[in-house]
C-alpha cells in the first residue's frame, strides 16, 4: 500500500490511534476527515503529501509529528483539530496554504522553516491560543487574515522579505503589544491592525507609501503612532 485513498476513514468516530506503515507516501483528501475520537497519529518518513482535510474536525488529535519527508500539506488539512498543542512545519514544505491550522485553538506554539515563501489566506486564523510566532526572511507573502483572531499573541516580527501587510492579517489579536515593521513594507491593507486593543505605539516606517482605511480601527490603546513617510497615502 502506497497511499491511503479519499475518505478512508471519515466519519469513524470511534478511532482513537492511527499507526501509518512505511510503505505510504500520500494521505490524501479528507482522509482522515471527522474522526472526532482520533488523539495519536504517527506519520511515516515515506509520506510526502498530506491531502486536503486530512484531518478535518479531529477535535479531540493532540500530537500529531509532521516528518521532514513531507513537502505539502493541504487546505484546511488541520482546521478544527481543537485540542493539537504545537506543530513543527518541516522544512521541505514551501507554502502553508489556506486554512491550514484554521480554528487550533490549543496551539500555541508553531515553527515554520526557512523553506516557507508564503502564508496562505486565515491558515492560524481562531488560533486563540497561540503565544508565540517567528516568520523567517523567507516569506515574502503573508494573505489576508492570516492571524486573525489569534488573541494571545504578545509580539510579531515581520520579516524584511515582505511588502504588503494585507487586509485583517492581524484582526481582533486583542493581546498584540508589539510589532515591528520592517523597511521593506511599502502598504499596510484595509483592517491589518483593526482591534488590536492591547497595541499600545506603533513606527511606520519610510518605506510605506499607503496606509488604507480602518488598518487601527478600535485599537483603544494606541497612544503613539510614529509615520516616518512625509509622502504617505491614505486611503
């Protein structure tokens, strides 16, 4: 056996382990797709693909080890996988695609390689619990509410690879205290920063030339905003 088919085992909600043999090298779509019972998967060096919705509404998966063989992981591959507490994205994955981790409300932690060029649309979006996050200069594209939601969030670093910050990436992460802003950025989109209520100062640097509407809408604590540009546009 080689790979496992779609929705193999959607729906079996009574499964609790999975052991995967060495002989797979794709999990496809929706595989594992509801499995709500689902706590322990072992991922095998010889898996390369891990399809869309593998593991869908797996509320109850709290570990799950992504091998360094693996070099795609689908949309909304862990959305809804309530209880998984922290994730090593291995270095051969080039995009977290769109909704990957969407809704991971226990995850608090997560690495994400120098092999990383961009961060798909609302793929952390609902992470409630996420503390902490580093972006490596690799990403040069971050899509529209990336972050959103992720209320624990203390601090962010963007990288100087990136140019845009786009619509709502960081709505509503009501903890975010600091930010930095890097000279590479040259427009910050409609709600980027919209209720992050604990933003307290923000340096816009040089670089950017648009600033669009709503990008601090109800961030009530924002007492010093720093635009270095003379020749910003808002829009």
């Amino acid at each position: 056996m080689t790979s496992i088919g779609w929705s193999a085992f959607s729906g079996c909600n009574s499964l609790t382990s999975v052991t995967i043999p060495n002989s797979v090298t794709s999990i496809r779509d929706n595989t594992f797709y509801g499995c709500v019972s689902l706590k322990n998967v072992v991922i095998p060096n010889s898996v390369t693909n891990i399809g869309d919705n593998a593991f869908y509404g797996c509320v109850s998966l709290k570990n799950v080890v992504i091998p360094n063989s693996v070099t795609n992981i689908g949309i909304y591959a862990f959305q809804n996988c309530e209880e998984l507490m922290s994730v090593t994205i291995p270095d051969g994955v080039t995009s977290i695609e769109e909704g990957v981790f969407y809704n991971c409300r226990s995850l608090t932690s997560v690495t994400i390689p120098s092999s990383v060029t961009s961060i798909g649309i609302i793929a952390f979006c609902n992470c409630s619990g996420l503390t902490s996050v580093t972006i490596p200069n690799s990403v040069t594209s971050i899509k529209s509410n990336a972050f959103q939601n992720c209320r624990s969030l203390r601090s962010v670093t963007i990288p100087d690879s990136i140019e845009s910050i786009d619509y709502g990436t960081f709505y509503n992460c009501s903890g975010l205290t600091s930010v930095t802003i890097p000279n590479s950025v040259t427009t910050i989109k409609m709600s980027a920063f919209s209720s992050c209520r604990a933003l307290t100062s923000m340096t816009i640097p040089n670089s950017v030339t648009s600033i669009e509407e709503n990008v601090f809408e109800k961030c009530i604590s924002l007492s010093e905003l720093f635009i270095e540009s003379k020749t910003v546009e808002y829009v």
